[in-house]
C-alpha cells in the first residue's frame, strides 16, 4: 500500500513521537521558503486556515480565549469546544483542540521560516493518523504560505491525497501494527 513513490522519509520532513506528561506528543517540523508573516498570516486567519486545516474557526486565532473549531469537509462529524491558550505573534500559538493541545512555532531563518508542530493526545494508537492527516495539512499549508493554490486535502478528501498511504508510512515508522 505504500508504494506511493512522494510517501517517504523526505517528503515527511522532521517527525517525532514521544511520550510525557501522560500523553503522547506528535512533533513535525517543516522549513519554508516564505516570511513569518505569512505563515503567521496562514495559521491564524480564518480564511487560510480554512483552505488546509482539518477544522475551521469562528474567529481569528490572534486573541487568547474560546474558540469554536469545527471539522472541515466532514458533513457529519461535531464541532468541537477549543481554546486559544497562548499567543506571541508572529510566532508561537498554543490552542486546545478538544482534549488534544496544538503548539505552533514560528522562526526565521535567513531567507526560510521554521514552522514546528506539536500535537499533544491521550492515545498512542491515534498517532499515525494524526501523522498522516498533519502531513497533507502541512503540504496544504505550506503552498498556501509560499502563494499557491493547494486543494483541499483535509476531511473526507485526505484518501484522495494518500492519507492511506502516510498512515501506513507512519505506523511503520512508529513500530506500530496496522489496523
């Protein structure tokens, strides 16, 4: 199933999984060639986020306080209670997503932007799914940040854009059985 030549360690980008503080944490880290602004802009804006990330938001993410997120492109799935925890702009966001944390980091670097993940959850067994979900909305968000156009990879469109395949790589990756 992961015979996918663009599923590979390359295209993953920096990825950890570990373990603390009772739950486990995703980390993905990508280098982008684009200002902080603009990935800033992509990570707080209800209008980009709603182009690459798995959920949408009533409000721009640039004020701490309540936030209602629901699940994009999923026609049946509930919205979900979040949080805006922490914000420093342009460069570190800190929001509760459910019972999951999300903390986003922001650096340049000469002429790249540093963007860094990390996705903190309660089950272990969750994670190549989130793996897989986050590489397609960090493919997303990464051609947005740079100006292009990427289609929507989020929700019940993410099989069309080799969720299958990630979630496969990522298990494999993880030591983890499939299924």
């Amino acid at each position: 199933m992961t015979d996918n030549p663009e599923v590979n360690s390359s295209a993953a980008g920096r990825f950890d999984l570990t373990e603390g503080g009772g739950m486990w944490v995703l980390s993905m880290e990508r280098h982008v060639r684009t200002s902080e602004a603009a990935l800033w802009s992509c990570l707080t804006e209800p209008s980009s986020l709603s182009r690459w990330a798995p959920f949408t938001v009533d409000r721009p993410l640039t004020a701490t306080g309540p936030v209602r997120l629901a699940a994009s492109h999923m026609e049946d799935a509930d919205a979900r209670t979040g949080a805006v925890l922490e914000v420093q702009a342009p460069r570190h966001l800190v929001m509760q997503w459910g019972p999951d944390t999300l903390t986003w980091a922001v650096e340049a670097l000469g002429e790249e932007t540093r963007l860094a993940l990390q996705h903190g959850f309660l089950e272990r067994a969750s994670a190549p799914a989130y793996a897989a979900g986050w590489q397609l909305c960090l493919t997303g968000l990464v051609e947005l940040a740079q100006g292009g156009d990427p289609p929507v990879m989020v929700g019940e469109r993410a099989f069309q854009y080799g969720w299958m395949d990630w979630y496969v790589w990522y298990a494999r990756s993880f030591h983890m059985e499939l299924f």
